[in-house]
C-alpha cells in the first residue's frame, strides 16, 4: 500500500523528485509525468520499457482514435511519405480538400480551416468570433461567453476562454474580451448574456464544449444547449462548439452536438481527428465564413500528411462502422462502471458520459484523488488519466472490443479492491 500510494503521490506531482532525476533530463519540466515510459503499442495495448504489458484506456488523452500501430493507418501514412509530406497553404493541396469534403458532407458546416492542435483551432474560432462581432453586430469591443470548468487549451486566448482559474494564475494580464457562466446553468447564462448586453450588442460567441472533458467528464444538458442556440439565434450571436475531444465518433455519433439536438455555427476539432498525427480543424456554417484571404493562416496547417491521417481515420470510422461501434462498447463499460460505483460506495458516487468517454466520479470525502487512482492502476497494468482531482477518465481508442471493455472493467475493479 505504501508503495502504491508514493507511486501516486509522485505522478500527482507531489513527493518532489530526486534532484538527480530532475536534472537528468533536458526535457522542461511542465509536465508531473506517470513513472512509466512507453515504447510500443499495438491495438488497445502499450508496453513499457521493462516489457511489460498495459491496455490503454487514455489513447494519448482521446487521440489514438484506432488504437496504436493500426496496419490501416500504416499503409496510408507510408503511402503519403513516399508521395509527399508536406508542402505549403500557397498550393492547392489534394488532402486537405478532401478531408474538408468529407467532413463539410458529414457535419451541418460548410467548410474547413485546418490547424495543429486544440488550442488552434479554438485561438481561430476566438478569431472569427471577433470578427464577426465588429462585422455583423457592430461590437467595438466583441465578448465571447464561456463555461466555468471548460478547457479551451492552453495559448493565451484559449487559456482565457478556459473558465479555470487555476490555468490564468501567473499568466496575466488575461486576455481582454471574455466573461463566463455556470454549465448546464440556465439561469446563469442568461444572467452573463444580460450583463453584456442590457445596453446594447457586445456579446460576440458563445464558446462551449458540448461535454466537458477535462473539467470532470461532464454532459451537456440538452434544455440547457436548446436555450443557448434560441438566444444566440435571437441576437445573431455565434455558437461555436468545441469538439475537440468529444468530436470524430467518441460519444458514439460523429459530433457531440448531435446528442444535445443542436447545430452550432462552428465547431472545433483535434485530438481524436488525426488518429495521434497533430491535426485541428475549425469547421463553420457558410453563413459565419467571415475569413478572407489573409485573415488567418498556419504553416503545419492541412498540410498532405496530417490530412492523410484525418482522411483514414474518416474512412475506417466509417468502413468498421465505428459510431455504431461505440454505442455499443459504450454501453457496456457505462454498465460495468455501474457496477463498479454500487461496489465501492466509499469510493465513488457516481459514473458519467457519452459513449467511449466515461468518468467514475469520486466522493468528495473518498481518501484518494483521481490521480492517486490512476496512479494504483498502473499496478494492475491499466492506463487511466484524471478530468480534474474527482474524476477518473477513460477514453480508450474506439476500436476496443468487448473483451478489451471487459478486461477494462477487471482491471479497474482490482485497482480499487486494493485501494479500497
Ligand atoms: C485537449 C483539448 C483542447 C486543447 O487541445 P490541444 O491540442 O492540447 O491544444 C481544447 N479543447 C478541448 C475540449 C480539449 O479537450
């Protein structure tokens, strides 16, 4: 127990590391990293240095969309090296138009601009969200609403647009031009929307993640989000959705703001979009394409090879039938997780999510954290991430099959029979 505990308390960041370990490495130190360092993966499973064996229920934090090494992806992305790599937003690039083809036929947006990373795609969505501000709504000084408890990324716009203050302190000043609201909180939207706007426009976009991730795992409510698209429609305000993590098939349809029976103006994309190949998208309604030649750009961005990523995990979403997929696997780990909570009481108060992206969620009074219980399941060979000090995540590929849910589930039962 002693063991498992300073395991935990050293990945939480805790116990402070040997000064020799710190400065053995010349990586900064921003990260409070697992011990653990990971050399291969195949499918839902990594291994270690040491050789030993763990099912992956983080997938490089929802990113590995079909798992590691996947022989599809393979082929695809040696293909596209041996054609070509990357070239330059100066050319038309085949790839990228393509990739927005597809999402544009699958998605309610109209077209796409393609980033690296989250935080990205979101610093273009705060871009446009400006723009449209001073353009459409003649706002001198446009605000853009957000949630409390959201993650938006971390460059200084998104960090501003992250409702956390834990995540602005040491970084101000903050970005001018953002306020927040309660999630799932009717009342305080509408009070946020009312300070801005009781003397006139100034309220640009309302950025918001259709479930939170990071924040706790925690779903949109569908009321909540119907209120916010009817008062964003009323004052010609954008409603820009962050998909980022929930985005390309993890709820078990292709985007979260399917299960809350909204359209949003624009969306974002990342994380599980490039199958682990840095990949962000900012996808919009023709009517919020405000963007002209010169108005943004990205050097990475949509080059061949990162499209060709986004392009095969499009296609084998749809060739295995992976939404369907999903549901299913979904179904079964929320279940187990159920189970779970009704066998550790003392642990847990409750299980939450969409499809492959499930939270247990501790007891406030539980006597470990989220991150001292993914900590102990690196013992049982089980890799977990924390959303926040009370939530125990799981976002495995999407390609984890029954028997992988139910090793899953193993797993996580042995992990709390010994912490418990
Ligand atoms: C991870 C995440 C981001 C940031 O993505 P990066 O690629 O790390 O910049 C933004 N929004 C949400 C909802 C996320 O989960």
């Amino acid at each position: 127990m002693t063991g498992l505990v300073d395991t935990a308390l050293q990945a939480v960041g805790v116990s402070k590391p040997s000064a020799q370990a710190a400065s053995a490495s010349a990586v900064m130190n921003t990260y409070s990293r697992f011990p653990l360092t990971l050399v291969r993966g195949k499918g839902c499973w990594v291994w270690d240095d040491q050789g030993n064996r763990y099912l992956d229920a983080v997938a490089g934090i929802a990113t590995d969309t079909l798992g590691h090494s996947d022989r599809v992806m393979r082929r695809s992305l040696h293909r596209q090296l041996r054609r070509i790599q990357h070239v330059s937003n100066l050319y038309r690039i085949p790839e990228q138009e393509e990739l927005a083809s597809w999402l544009v036929h699958n998605s309610c947006a109209d077209s796409a601009f393609f980033c690296s990373s989250g935080a990205e795609a979101n610093e273009a969505a705060i871009k446009l969200a400006r723009k449209h501000g001073h353009h459409r709504r003649d706002i001198e000084r446009p605000v853009i609403l957000t949630a409390a408890a959201s993650f938006h990324g971390r460059t200084l716009a998104a960090v501003t647009a992250t409702g956390q203050p834990k995540y602005h302190k040491g970084f101000e000043p903050v970005v001018e031009g953002f306020d927040y609201f309660t999630y799932n909180d009717i009342d305080s939207f509408e009070a946020a929307l009312q300070k801005h706007e009781a003397d006139g426009p100034k309220v640009a976009a309302v950025l918001i993640e259709p479930l939170q991730g990071e924040g706790g795992v925690n779903p949109g409510d569908r009321t909540f989000f119907q209120t916010i698209r009817e008062r964003c429609s009323e004052r010609n305000i954008l409603l820009i959705l962050d998909e980022v993590q929930v985005g390309m098939g993890r709820s078990g349809r292709l985007w979260g703001y399917q299960q809350l029976g909204i359209e949003p103006d624009a969306f974002t994309l990342a994380k599980g979009l490039g199958g682990g190949h840095a990949i962000g998208a900012l996808l919009v309604k023709a009517e919020a394409d405000l963007f002209q030649p010169g108005d943004h750009a990205s050097t990475f961005g949509g080059n061949p090879f990162a499209c060709r990523a986004g392009l095969t995990v499009a296609r084998e979403i749809e060739r295995r039938g992976l939404l369907q997929h999903v549901e299913q696997r979904g179904a079964q780990l929320q279940q187990g997780l159920e189970l779970l909570v009704e066998r550790y009481p003392n642990l847990f108060e409750g299980s939450r999510g969409w499809g492959l992206l499930q939270g247990l969620v501790l007891r406030d009074n539980s006597d470990f954290t989220a991150p001292q219980l993914a900590a102990a399941a690196i013992d049982q060979r089980l890799l977990l991430v924390a959303a926040g000090p009370r939530v125990l995540r799981m976002v495995p590929p999407l390609v984890m099959t029954r028997r992988e849910v139910q090793q899953l589930l193993e797993r996580l039962d042995a992990t709390f029979a010994n912490a418990g």
